[in-house]
C-alpha cells in the first residue's frame, strides 16, 4: 500500500518492512512492544493529534504478506494512536494490535486490545489455536471482519466521558469481529449460504468470551431467557436454523442467538460441558479436512450418536421442532 508518508497502516498479514515505514522511535517502540505485559503505544496520542495538523507531501510504501487466508483488508490514516501487546497462545506469539484516532482514544486505549488478546485466547481454548501471526481491532462506524482485522464501533463523548454501554458495546463487537477469524475465515464456511455457521457458531463463543471477560457482562444473545420473544412466534414466523441466508425472516433471532443459546444449553444442561469441548474439536477437524460447509452440521448429528439428544441436532437446526416434555412418573 502507498500512502501519504504521515499515515499509519494496519493490515492483514506481516508488515515486511517497518525498517522503512516507522521513525527510529516508533521501530524501537514496536521491538519493546514484543515483550510487554500492558499494551504500548507505538504511535502515542500527540503524535497522532500533531500528524493531524499537517499532510506530507511525500510517500510510504507498506509491504505486507499474509499465508492462507481468503480475504484481506487494509486502513490508514495520519490520526491513528497505534497500540500492540504480544499473545501466548500455545507457545506462539501473536501481536493483538488496535488503531484507533482521539475520538475513541478513552474507551480503544483502555479495552480494545485487551479485549483482542482474550479473544485469541478463549476461543483458541474452546475451538482450535489462533493460526496468525497478528490480531487487530480499528475504530470504525461498525463491526466488520475480515482475516486478522476487524473494524469496531467504540467512540466516546466530546468531553472523553463514555457511559458503561458505550465501553461494554465496543467490547462485545471487538470480541465477535475478532471472533470471525475463528468463523469463517479460518473454517471456511459460506455466510452466503448458511449463517448460523459463522454468526451462530462465532456467537456461541463470543457469549462465553464475554462470561470470561467479566462474568457480570450485560450478555443477551446466548442467554435462555433472551429469546423467549422470538421462540413463541406464530410457527409460520419462525424457520429452521438450516435455511439459506437470504430466506431467514429474523435474521439475527434465528442465526445469531438461537444457536448461541442452543449450544449454550447444550453445554450447561444437556450434556455438559466436558462433551461440548469435543464438539469445537469435530468443528475443527471437519473444517480444516474437508470446506464444505455441510459438513459442519453433521458434526452436530455425530453428537446425537455420542450422547442420545433427540430432536437437538435434527428438531433445532434441520427442522422447526416443538419441545416435547413427557411425564415419566
Ligand atoms: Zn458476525
């Protein structure tokens, strides 16, 4: 990427050469930034609001490269704080970065890349390890996601106050949109077709982020109580979670929480949570052996043969089941 030589690139990938791109401050910044335990600013606040004051003239050429991905993105600017903190996850070191101007400064320099490098680590812990080598969150209008960044909503207000929504909504979305590297860009199901296989399983994961997060976070998608509304609509308002994208009457109700809330009962009623480990490892094996994105879903029958769980796999997701309750005795 060529840009203004005062702008600041984030990526998809591995910057090749921040010899040429960075200021010898901000290049010795970037290499003690690979062994500290709070995120450090490589690009601090004055830097970015003095940038703003001027444009260059002259150009930069930004080299990344990136190994199996699907997609890529790209952002830039002469007003962006840039921040990174290094990830363990199984041995690996992964850089959780975010990039962010002074609009969103209050709530970004606090919780975004912290909040990237929980997410590297509980879905890495509940599905398969983060395979990349950064992980990136960028203020932006709205969530997003693409291989390695994702763009996020998160702005304070004017005086940098910001209410504890505000702080909490730009948490829940960077987790989700860092979530989707895990779904889909990592198993490759097609959101076009079948949503629930990226937003229901990546939903299902960013609930339990959050739980881990702070297990008093205002969490609504994935909580029972939460969907009641949409489950006793008239039957011909409602769907299977097995229908394509572009029928779902109530997009995020069906594909988003149902699952999230089904695979969540999944793990805390039905058949615990031991079992459901195993689960995210079947998603993981069927994913990276074999892309066709059915396949995902017979993991979810496979699990009806471990475990007896008439109508979950085929009366939740294949067809519009009712619950049938019977008394035994
Ligand atoms: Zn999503």
């Amino acid at each position: 990427m060529t840009v203004p030589a005062d702008h600041i690139v984030g990526s998809t990938g591995e910057c090749q050469n921040y010899a040429q791109t960075l200021t010898p401050t901000q290049m010795s910044r970037w290499q003690k930034a690979q062994s500290v335990k709070e995120p450090l600013q490589i690009v601090t606040l004055d830097e970015a609001l003095n940038a703003s004051k001027t444009k260059s003239k002259t150009k930069k050429t930004w080299i990344y490269k990136a190994d199996n991905v699907r997609d890529f993105a790209w952002t830039a600017s002469r007003r962006f704080v840039w921040d990174a903190l290094p990830t363990m996850i199984e041995g690996k070191k992964i850089m959780s970065m975010s990039y962010y101007a002074k609009e969103a400064y209050p709530i970004y320099s606090k919780y975004s890349t912290k909040a990237v490098a929980h997410t590297l680590r509980t879905y890495s812990d509940f599905s398969f390890p983060y395979p990349y080598p950064v992980a990136i969150s960028v203020e932006g209008n709205q969530g997003m996601e693409y291989p390695m960044i994702s763009f996020n909503p998160g702005r304070a207000n004017d005086d940098g106050s910001y209410s504890e929504g505000a702080k909490n909504a730009a948490i829940l979305v960077i987790i989700h949109e860092v979530g989707h590297t895990f779904f889909p860009m990592i198993v490759n199901s097609d959101e076009r077709q079948w949503t629930w296989m990226d937003e229901g399983l990546n939903s299902y994961l960013q609930y339990l982020s959050q739980e881990l997060w702070d297990n008093k976070f205002p969490s609504d998608g994935g909580v029972p109580s939460a969907i009641t509304d949409y489950m006793k609509l008239p039957k011909n308002q409602l769907e299977p979670i097995m229908t394509n994208s572009e029928n779902i009457n109530n997009f995020g109700s069906n594909a988003y929480d149902k699952v999230a809330t089904g695979l969540n009962m999944l793990r805390e009623t039905i058949v615990g949570r031991e079992l459901l480990m195993k689960l995210s490892a079947l998603i993981q094996d069927v994913g990276h052996s074999n892309r066709r994105h059915l396949q995902i879903s017979s993991a979810l029958l496979k699990m009806q043969q471990v475990k007896t769980l008439t109508g979950f796999g085929e009366g939740g997701f294949i067809v519009q089941m009712p619950v049938i309750l019977q008394l035994i005795q």
